[in-house]
C-alpha cells in the first residue's frame, strides 16, 4: 500500500508537469504578471531530516489565471528510513513587479499525524537582490499522545539575496507552538543549463535538524533565471519546506504539542 501511494504521489506529479508544458507548447501566451507562462517543476533530493535518511521528490504546477492572478499547486514526499511524510499545498495568488499576495491551504502526514494549514503568504520584491517572503496562519493537527487534536498559529519566513540573478542565498524561519526552526538555503543554475542546483539545512527548538542536496529541473520557464523564477514565474514550494523543516521538528515522537483544546 506505501509502495502504490508513493508511485501514485510521483506519477501524478510527472503527468501534471507534462501537461503544463502541453498545454503551453505552440500558444505563444503573453506574459502575465502573476505567472508568465503555464510552467512547472521537479526536484529530487538526497536528505536527512530529524535523523533519518530520505530521498526527497517534490513537484510545483503554475497557471495564470489572469493578467493578476496565478495558481500552483506542490508537493513533496520522502522515501527512506523512519517515519512517512509528505505534503500537498495549493496556493492562489496576485503579483505585480513589487510583490506577491495570496492565500494557502495544506495537508501533510507526518508518521500517523495528519497535519492541515489555511493561511496567507505575501512576497515584496525590494530591488533586483532582495526579495522576502512570509507566511501565517492556523495548524490543526493530530496529537501525537493519540489522543484528540491541538490547533496552534504558524508562521513562516525567508529572506534571499541574489549574489547574480543564478545564484541566491537564503535565510529561512519557521514557527508554529513552542517549537522555533532555523535554517539556509542555496541554489544556483549553471549557465545555459536545464536545471539548478540547491542545498538546505536547518535545526529546531525540539533538537533535531535537516539537511538536503539536490537537482530541481523546470518544464516551460523559457530558460528563465532564478531570480526571474521567483517573480514571474511559481512561488516558494511550501510543501517541500514544511516536509523538510517542519517535519523536522513534529516528527520526533517524544515532541508533545500543545493538547487537546
């Protein structure tokens, strides 16, 4: 059953990728503000998060809406020692040159712990080296104790710096209930290649961390720079981020969360 749901979780993300690239192969569509083009993109991983050894496959669909407004869709799943955990997350947002406002709905599993968030997330695009993003709003989950639910806020931030518009730096944060995450991030695209290459890492309040390094290759971005990724093209994958670092810090068995009520 594990073995179907996961080849289930990455067969859906490759065909959704190849039917974001079909449907804009040959439309010539014009360039929206909020996405430019129909676009998406797959990522694999080798990672350690709270421990365990995992490979991380995550995937990112976008779609305009309009001039103003986009759509994505990710998710993320990782395979290997310990606990399962993966994650869906949908995002509907406006963006114009200076930034991006939106909102956000997720659902993860975290071992036998369903987790969901609705929230909002925003980006402000300060000059052509600076971009930060931010995301609030409320958890529900299980217990790990097995009993009941807890509900709690959440909060998510990151600051990057492009060095060149292929190679950005980032700090990440992450709240949610007593527990705090810090951590990095890196990624560059070499010139003229299909692809990227990035690294992450982090540790939590609840003494555990992660770790990462990958290849995220795009479908339909036109040969787009990072820096142009990020403004015109998809948001931040919160479903990887949130496998990654918050699964880093609720997938530990002996963290309570705040009880029922």
């Amino acid at each position: 059953m594990l073995v179907t749901r996961k080849k289930s979780f990455i067969s859906s993300l490759v065909v959704t990728a190849c039917a974001a690239t079909a449907l804009s192969a040959g439309a010539h569509l014009a360039k929206a503000a909020a996405v430019a083009a129909p676009n998406a993109s797959l990522s694999a991983a080798g990672a350690y998060i709270a421990g365990d050894n995992k490979l991380l496959l995550s995937g990112k669909v976008d779609a305009p809406l309009s001039d103003k407004l986009g759509a994505q869709l990710d998710g993320s799943d990782a395979w290997g020692q310990g606990i399962n955990r993966g994650t869906v997350a949908a995002h509907i947002f406006g963006r114009n040159s200076k930034g991006l406002v939106g909102v956000t709905g997720l659902w993860g599993r975290i071992g036998a712990q369903n987790v969901y968030r609705a929230g909002l997330e925003g980006e402000s695009y300060f000059n052509d080296k600076l971009s930060f993003y931010l995301g609030a709003g409320w958890q529900k989950g299980d217990s790990w104790t097995g009993h009941g639910t807890y509900s709690t806020y959440y909060t998510d931030v990151k600051g990057s710096y492009y060095i060149n518009r292929n190679l950005v730096l980032s700090l990440t944060g992450n709240a949610f209930s007593n527990i705090r995450i810090g951590g990095g991030e890196a990624e560059w695209k070499p010139d003229h290649k299909p692809f990227s290459l990035f690294a992450a890492g982090g540790y939590a309040s609840t003494h555990s961390g992660y770790g990462m390094l990958g290849i995220r290759v795009p479908f339909n971005d036109n040969g787009a720079s990072l820096e142009e990724r990020d403004r015109s093209y998809d948001p931040p994958n919160t479903a990887s981020g949130f496998v990654s670092s918050g699964g880093s810090a609720i997938g530990a068995p002996q963290v309570q969360l705040p009880p029922p009520g």
